[in-house]
C-alpha cells in the first residue's frame, strides 16, 4: 500500500505544518516514450506540455531514477514535473515511485495524456476513469490500484483511416497542428498552474471542452 496513503485516517482534524507542506507538493507527469523516434509523435503530448513549461520558466530536466525530471515552483507550490524514461506502458512503475519519493498526496497527481476520442487540441481535465486503452494509464492504474487519480486528457482526434490507430498515434503533428499547438500548450501550462493553485474542480469547470 502506498506510503501517502498511510495518512488518511487520523484522530485528530488539526493539520500539522508537515502535513501543509504535504498538501502544497504536487507530481505533474507527462507520458510519452523515450527516444528521437517518438520526440514529435502524437503519443509524446505529455513530454511537449511540460517541455513546453520548462521552456517558459527556464527550467531544465536531469535524468534521474525513472525519469527526467524537474521542478516548477510557483505561489508557494512546489511542483515536481516528471517524463518517465520507463516507455509508455510502464509509466506507472515511475509514477509511484515519486510520489513515495517526494511523499506527495495522490490527490495531488496530474497525468497528461493523449486522447483520441477528443478534437485535436482539445484539454479535459478529469479527477478518475477508465484508461480507454491507454496503455499509460493502464499501467498507472495497475500500479497506483485505482482509478481515481487525477488525468489530463490532450485531443489529438481520430483522423486515420481502419486498421491505422498505431501509425496515427505514433505518427508526426501535421504542418497544420503544428501552427496550432503553440497556443494549446500555453492553455495546457495555464491549467497545470491553476491545478496547483485553485484545485481540480475550479480548474474543471474553467478549462473542460476548451
């Protein structure tokens, strides 16, 4: 059983500043997979958000155990930002590991995803579901043993043709989405701010269907 999961019951309702300190850490994880080959593919939109971040607040990755990683901190949240180097379907195995590292709440947990059931560019904020075939989440679910967990869900459409999802995924943005995905990313870095700082369900309600 996980570490941070240890806490949720206790005699008294005080909170303790440990445990405020807990409360303002939170692990953003972008999925996608490792390697040149996948760096433009449709699959990676999870390392492009927080590259996208690191970039914008001059911040850098270091390879460390299961992932690059770096941190963000901003109105006194400390975010630690992570790109599994585990591959796509072993995203969970890295994912549990930090928050037990950094001891951060699983409410605090943010996924970013593709989607293909969502158009292009679209951002759906959700706090627990089914991985959809998602080989990413489904690893994370197995590893974390829920379904509530909070995801991030990026629309890349499902513009390919039968028996073409695998090429599509794993294929290259279009001069088109290109054009577009710099100001999706910056939308994508306003709501991985407002998740730190307002909560999930301020957050929801302002960027869902965006």
């Amino acid at each position: 059983m996980l570490r941070f999961l240890q806490t949720i019951f206790k005699s008294s309702n005080k909170t303790t500043p440990v445990e405020e300190n807990t409360m303002k850490k939170y692990l953003i994880v972008g999925l996608g997979n490792i390697g040149s080959e996948y760096a433009n593919t449709r699959h990676n939109i999870g390392f492009r958000i927080l590259d996208h971040l690191a970039k914008k607040e001059n911040l850098s990755f270091e390879t460390q155990k299961l992932g690059d990683v770096s941190v963000y901190k901003f109105k006194g949240r400390h975010f630690t930002l992570l790109k599994p180097n585990t591959y796509m379907n072993l995203s969970g195995k890295a994912i549990l590991y930090w928050l037990n590292k950094e001891n951060i709440p699983l409410d605090n947990l943010l996924v970013i995803t593709d989607d293909l059931n969502l158009p292009f560019g679209t951002i759906r904020l959700k706090t627990k579901g089914s991985d959809g075939g998602h080989n990413g989440l489904k690893d994370t679910q197995d590893k974390l043993q829920t379904t509530k967990y909070n995801r991030f869900r990026f629309g890349i459409s499902d513009a390919f043709s039968k028996g073409r999802q695998v090429d599509y995924v794993l294929g290259e943005w279009t001069p088109e989405e290109e054009a577009k995905l710099p100001e999706r990313l910056d939308k994508a870095f306003e709501l991985i701010k407002s998740f730190g700082t307002a909560g999930v369900n301020i957050t929801m309600n302002t960027f869902n269907g965006q």
